[in-house]
C-alpha cells in the first residue's frame, strides 16, 4: 500500500506535471517571453498550468482509486469528471480573453454544476431535502468564488515562485486537516494535487534563475480552486472536517491576502517566511488543538493490542 501511494500518488502525477510544464517552459525560454500574473496580461500560455495540474491530478487518482464510474458513485469522483470544465475556463480565459462577467458566470456553473452532482446523492438517500440541496449548494458555490476571488488577488500579489510556495505548502496543511478528519483518502487525492504544484514551483524557480518569468497561476487557479473546494466540503460533509479546522483553513488565504498590503518586508527570504508562517499557524493551532483533545481522551489499556489485531 505505501508503494502505490508513493507511486501513483506522488512520483506519476510528478513526472506528469514536469512533462507538461516543461514542454511549454521550453517554448517560453525559446520565445524569451516575459510575462507577469496581472489579470490585464495573461500570457496565451496560462493555460498549461491548468493542463499540467489536471492531468497530475487525474493520473494520480486513477493510480490510487481506479478510472472513476460515469455517472460518479463517490463525490470525489465528480471532481476527475469536471475537470475538463476547468481547463476551458482556463483556456478561454488565457487564449480568447473572454469578458470578466462571462468568465464569472461559467465560474459560477463549473463549481456549482460540480457541486450539485457531488451532494445531490444527499437528497436521494433522503438526508437532505431538496430545498435544502438547493441552499447548501448555492451557499458553497458562494463560498468557492469568493475563494476564488481571493486567491486571484494574492496571486497578483506575488511572483510564480512565490504563489506556487504558498500554495503547495497551504495544500500540504488541507491535507493534513484532511487527513485527520478520519479521511485518508481525500487527503491522499489533496497530496496528489501537491505534487503536481511542487513542480510548478520548482520549474517557476528555474525559469526565474534563467531570467525568464513564466506565469501559469492564471491557468492553475481554475482547477486548484475545483479541487479544493471539491476536496474540503466532501470532507466537512462526508468526513470529520470539523467547522474550527475548516474556518482556520480559510482565515489563513484570508490573511495572506490581507497581510502583504499592510506589511512589505523588503528582502524576498523575509516575504516568503513570513508569508509561509500566516500559511501555516491557522493550521498549526488547529493541529494543536486537536492533540490536547486526543490526549484529554480517557485511556483504553487495551487499546494497542487492538490495533495490532485490526480491531482497534
């Protein structure tokens, strides 16, 4: 089992997302193109940051789950399916520059379109009623896009090399929540979308060190936010995604936007410590939070040879 995560959960979905990112890297340092992450020049190239980490990501979820049914059985699965809407926002939004109303508009119905097909088995196993579907649905498609909005403003804030930190070790916080909200498998399918932001980041480095600045946050933020938001309500509703870990989860982008307009440390290595500790404390709080429960739980003395067993 350990192999196949590190096989099909981490090293395929990299070796993956660096053949996509390094072919359209190659054509970037062949044109010597500069380009910035401001809204009002997206490269025509964005759209390969999406392309790489979708298909990271959906070469890691087939190694690790098998080819996801169609219509999905597991609301995870609706996440693989959708992931093609996503690299058309990107697409259209990198290439054709389609109007900001219009680009909003097909946000709106990629996440709540994923969302509703995700949930919609609530109301079939008569957990939810339909109106309530409805309000659940139209409330975290609500909190999606405001997600969305704010990552689009970090990521104006702050280079390829610096977003795509910021990002993977945030991702590797979610999966940790994740991971001790009882569901190892979103927080597995949470790292293969790790994996593929560790390379953007690496090749972003490289890229810079080589003196040209590539800008695929524009293209990535499509299906990064699909993901996430995909992975964190399956897990709050699903799992035990507690409401504390899920709010210190988004206090932490809210802060990383905030921060940077108040406080500008003039060396890189100072922004990015910085920046990587306001990442990091939310979840380090919810984290030592969750430990001083563990430890308040009253002690079974059988407890250990349970689990030997397999029945703890």
């Amino acid at each position: 089992m350990i192999v196949d995560s590190l096989l099909y959960g981490i090293i395929l979905p990299i070796l993956t997302s660096v053949l996509v990112f390094g072919l359209f890297l190659f054509l970037l340092l062949r044109q010597d193109t500069v380009t910035t992450t401001e809204s009002s020049s997206v490269h025509p190239m964005a759209w390969a940051g999406a392309l790489a980490l979708g298909a990271s990501y959906a070469v890691g979820n087939i190694g690790l789950l098998g080819w996801p049914t169609f219509p999905a059985i597991e609301a995870s699965q609706w996440l693989f399916w959708f992931l093609p809407a996503a690299l058309l926002l990107a697409l259209l939004d990198s290439v054709w520059r389609i109007p900001r109303t219009a680009l909003w508009v097909g946000r709106t119905v990629m996440l709540g379109g994923m969302l509703w097909m995700m949930f919609r088995s609530q109301v079939e196993n008569e957990v939810w009623t339909s109106n309530k579907l409805v309000f659940y649905v139209a409330m975290m498609t609500t909190v999606g896009l405001m997600l969305w909005a704010v990552w689009e403003q970090i990521a104006k804030q702050f280079s390829d090399t610096h977003l795509g930190w910021l990002m993977m070790i945030f991702s590797i916080a979610t999966s940790m929540s994740l991971a001790l909200s009882n569901t190892a498998k979103l927080a597995q399918l949470c790292g293969v979308m790790v994996s593929g932001l560790g390379v953007w980041w690496v090749l972003s480095w490289l890229s810079q060190v080589k003196g040209t600045t590539s800008s695929f946050a524009r293209g990535i933020l499509p299906v990064y936010i699909l993901l996430f938001v995909g992975l964190g309500f399956t897990g709050y509703f699903y799992a035990d995604l507690s409401n504390m870990t899920a709010g210190l989860l988004a206090t932490s982008v809210v802060l990383l936007w905030l921060v940077p307009k108040w406080v500008k440390p003039q060396k890189n290595w100072q922004q990015l410590l910085l920046y990587s500790i306001i990442v990091l404390t939310p979840v380090g709080i919810a984290l030592a939070t969750l430990a001083i429960k563990e430890m308040q739980k009253p002690k079974n003395p059988y407890q250990g040879m349970l689990s030997i067993i397999g029945l703890g």
